[in-house]
C-alpha cells in the first residue's frame, strides 16, 4: 500500500483530468488511474474504416437494458476518457439553465452561472476554445435557413480547435468522432494532462480499473482509498470520482452495499436521473456540391424551442457517403456524400428517477424518453422545424434517431443538490454522508441543457478542485497534516 498521495482522481476524462490538472497545480501529490490506455499515435485514430466501421476503439463491455436486452453502450476507455474522440463544441450553459424548469422535469443546480463562470473562463483558456469563421456551404444555409420569421438564429460555434487545424485537412475533417494524431484538439490529455508531463507530484496510470472504493480503518463514512481489479490498493485523504456518469454511481452503489452503509435518504438516489439528451443526426442534400472543411462553425437556436440546438457534424461528404444505405450503389452513395451536409440535433432532457444506471451482474442501462414526453415532443417538433427550414433552404433530409448506446452525452446519474433529499453530491462536490469522497465527472448535473456538456463538467471540476487544493494549502501552511487514517485491508 502507497501513502505518498494527497488525492486519487479515478478516471481521466473531461472531469478527472481538469480535477488532477488544478491539484497537482496546487502543490497536491495526485495518483491518476485510468482504466484504459493510451491511445495510438500511428494515424489509426483518424481513419474511417478502423474508428467508424470496424469499432476498433470502442468499449466491448455488455450491459442490459431495461428490459434485460444486451446492450453495448459506446463507450470509450482510454487515457482522456470520451474527449479524446469528441467534437470538441465547447459551450457554457446559460445563466436560465441552472434555475428549474419544472415544466420540462428539470431540477435547479445548487450553484449559480456565476460561481462558475472564473472556472468556465480557465476551461476556455486551457483547452483554447475558439470560433471560426463560418465557411462559405453553410453561410449560404444559415442565410436561408434563418431568414424569414419561423424563430431561427445562428451563432459561430466555440471550438476547442487549434487555429491551424485547417492547414492539416485530414485532421479538419476527421476530428468529429475521430481522435488528434497532431495534438491539434482541446481534450483531456493533450490540453490538460500533457501539459503536467515535467511535474514530478502526478503519477498517471494507465490499465488501472478501480473496482473497490475502501473505507478509512473503523470509520465507513470516510473514504481513504480504492483497490484495482487486479488487487491493488492506494490510499488517499481524498478520493475523486471520475469514471464517467455510467460508472461513477456504480462504484459508490457497490461501497455502500459492501459496506451494508445508511447514508440516509440520498442513497435511494444513486444512479437515478440519469440524462442523455435526446439525439438526431440528419443528412441534408441539396444539387450544389458541398466544400467546406471544418463544417462544425455554427449552432442554431430556435426561439420556439428553448431546450434544443442544432449544429453541423464536422463529418465530410467521403465520410457520410460512407454512411449511407448499402443497397445505394457506391458511385451514387460518392456523389450524394459530395452534396451532403450532416447535422445533430439535441434537445434536454428532463430527470426522471426510473431512468438510471445500477450495478449488477451485469450492469443495466434502463432509460425511455416515454418517461419523459415533454421532452420527447419538444425534440420532435423541433427536428420537423428544422426540416421544413432546410425545405425552404432548398435541401431535402433524412433523419435517425441515436439509440440507447449512444450514451455520448450521458450525465445527472450522482445529481448535485442543495439537499441531501434531492440529491447525491452537495455543491463542494461531496457525497452527502461520507466525507473524503469527491464526485467531479457528468454524473453531477442536474441539468445538461440545450447544449453540450464537456466545458461545464471541466468547469465544475477545475472549481471542486480549487476548493479541496485550497483546503490543502491552508493546512500545510498551518503545518497540520491533513486528517488521514490508512485505508483497511
Ligand atoms: C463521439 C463523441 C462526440 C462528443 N462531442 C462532444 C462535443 O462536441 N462537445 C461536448 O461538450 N461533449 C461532447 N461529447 C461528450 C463529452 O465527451 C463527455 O460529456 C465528457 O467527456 C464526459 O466527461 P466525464 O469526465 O464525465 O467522463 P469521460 O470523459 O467518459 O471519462 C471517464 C473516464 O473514466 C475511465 N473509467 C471508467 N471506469 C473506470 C474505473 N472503474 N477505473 C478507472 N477509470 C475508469 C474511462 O475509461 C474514462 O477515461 C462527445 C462524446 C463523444 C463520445
């Protein structure tokens, strides 16, 4: 057993590398494990056949739904967790969007827009978000599509893109879905862990699945280390979850029914509420050919539908053709691709307390937007708004909906609160009824809003962070050493 660590972050995605990012800044000795490894740098991650067909850097892991199905949830396990493949649309939430919407099933955040917004400012610096001048295709889209009085606005997209990208077209047009091979995305790794690589207080492990929270000796409520698959243990006075919000609330369900644990009315909680956002991807085509490179440029909203956005997936003509039905002939499918222009539709959804994860032989993925039909008819209208927009722009669509497995945007499953009632984590990112034990991934949201949510969960856990480093210094300054018992074996 290490004692040499002040903090464990357990998972090394938006959450877990922002969190390790800020502490070891802070002077603290962090311990990073990440279940996944490194990913390739040999051009693989960029090419179609091996990321889009073949899978071959998706999760194989099979869960259940809700109806006992399989279910292999898209998942990614690697250093930098799921943002080493994102689309990089890096977006604050809006000021509205941490109050409640009770119409819509929304519960309120227990912080407000502007205790976040020093931590959204640092997210945007370190990952260098940007906007990029919208290309000439979509111009001419976002003219149509927004003229006229049907409530239509569009804005330039923040990108965490480097200002170069489009000097290098195969990474432009392949970083939707795609991972860096040049460092030229704001993710986890290259902006955050990377940067870190001369400081001698992180130790980063990779392989290194946590499959055991552990309590302090005699005291079940404090949380002092974890213990890897392959029986290893480290101990830390503060442990951070950041597994990502389909394993997060699994990890604290299994400590509190190992430990046969009452930590009162929250731990009903655990898992519940999970969110996904509901999802379309749309083909649009129109007669003239389509050139642009980045394409993801502009988000459009609609004032008629507050909960929903719509914006370009930076997927080029070669790759949607890719896409298309087979029975279309491969020379047709070219040519339709050539012509195409891909969007992504999402709309917020609502919590409900029987859309959850929990552990289980098999884990079991149970969520149906039936239980959310606000949601689920705002998303409906809104996609046929949308079309008829394109109608009108002189484009013809074709929409599919995102399953159950896409769990992209997966988050609210460890919901923070103001009260222990109503909520998992309190708004220091603690557990409500244990102490030491951190939650700093999308688990916590208790709305993921219109927009997507990787900047808010850096935000959230660069500030968590900030608050236990504070905590840290105040007690090396003071000369006391952190309140800290061995963990138990
Ligand atoms: C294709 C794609 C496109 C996306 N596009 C966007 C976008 O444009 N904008 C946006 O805001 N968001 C986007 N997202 C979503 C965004 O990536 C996620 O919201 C964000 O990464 C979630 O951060 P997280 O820290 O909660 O979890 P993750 O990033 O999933 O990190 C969790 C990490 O924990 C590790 N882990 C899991 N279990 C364990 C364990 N037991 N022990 C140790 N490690 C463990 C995982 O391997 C992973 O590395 C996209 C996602 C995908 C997949």
């Amino acid at each position: 057993v290490s004692t040499s660590y002040d903090a464990i972050v357990i998972g090394s995605g938006a959450g877990g590398a922002a969190a390790a990012f800020r502490m070891v800044k802070a002077g603290m000795r962090v311990l990073l494990l990440e279940k996944g490894t490194t990913l390739p740098l040999d051009g693989s991650t960029l090419d179609v056949r091996q990321v889009v067909h073949e899978g071959r850097f998706l999760s194989r892991e099979p869960w259940l739904d809700g109806r006992g199905r399989r279910l292999v949830p898209e998942e990614h396990f690697n250093l930098g967790g799921k943002t080493k493949w994102y689309g990089a649309a890096l977006f604050r939430f809006d000021e509205h969007e941490f109050d409640s919407d009770a119409q819509h099933d929304c519960p309120p955040w227990p912080i407000s827009l502007s205790e976040l917004e020093p931590y959204y400012c640092e997210a945007e610096r370190l990952l260098g978000v940007r906007r990029f001048e919208r290309e000439p295709d979509l111009a001419r889209i976002a003219r149509r599509v927004t003229r006229g009085a049907a409530g239509w606005r569009a804005a330039a997209m923040p990108m965490g893109l480097a200002a170069t990208i489009e000097q290098h077209p195969a990474e432009a047009a392949h970083f939707d879905g795609f991972a860096s091979v040049r460092g030229l995305k704001g993710e986890a790794e290259t902006a955050l862990l990377s940067q870190l690589s001369d400081q001698r207080n992180l130790t980063v492990r990779t392989n290194a699945e946590v499959a055991l929270l552990l309590p302090a000796a005699g005291q079940p409520k404090r949380i002092a280390g974890v213990q890897l698959r392959d029986g290893t243990r480290f101990e830390a006075p503060s442990i951070l979850l950041a597994a990502g919000a389909l394993h997060s609330p699994r990890l604290l369900a299994r400590y509190l029914r190992s430990n046969d644990l009452d930590v009162g009315s929250s731990a009903a909680l655990i898992g519940r509420n999970l969110k996904l956002h509901l999802l379309t991807a749309m083909v649009a085509l129109s007669p003239g050919l389509k050139g642009d490179l980045i394409r993801k440029t502009t988000v459009f909203f609609n004032s008629h539908f507050p909960h929903s956005t719509v914006q370009p997936l930076g997927f080029d003509g070669e790759l949607i053709a890719t896409l298309m039905p087979r029975v279309i002939p491969g020379g047709i499918r070219k040519a339709l691709g050539r012509r195409a222009y891909g969007f992504f539709l999402q709309t917020e959804d609502g919590s409900h307390p029987d859309n959850r994860v929990h552990d289980a032989a098999l884990p079991v993925l149970d969520y149906a937007e039936s239980r959310l039909p606000v949601a689920a008819n705002e998303h409906r209208k809104f996609t046929r708004a949308f079309q008829r927009a394109l109608l009108r722009s002189g484009m013809i669509s074709f929409t599919q909906r995102i399953g159950l497995q896409g769990t992209a945007h997966a988050c609210g499953s460890l919901m923070c609160g103001a009260s222990p009632t109503h909520s998992v984590v309190n708004a220091k990112g603690e557990v409500h009824g244990l102490s030491g034990l951190y939650v700093v991934d999308g688990s916590v949201l208790p709305r993921s809003s219109r927009v997507n949510p990787a900047l808010t969960i850096y935000a959230w856990a660069l500030r968590i962070a900030d608050l236990i480093g504070r905590d840290f210094v105040r007690d090396s300054s003071e000369g006391s050493q952190p309140e800290y018992t061995h963990a138990a074996t």
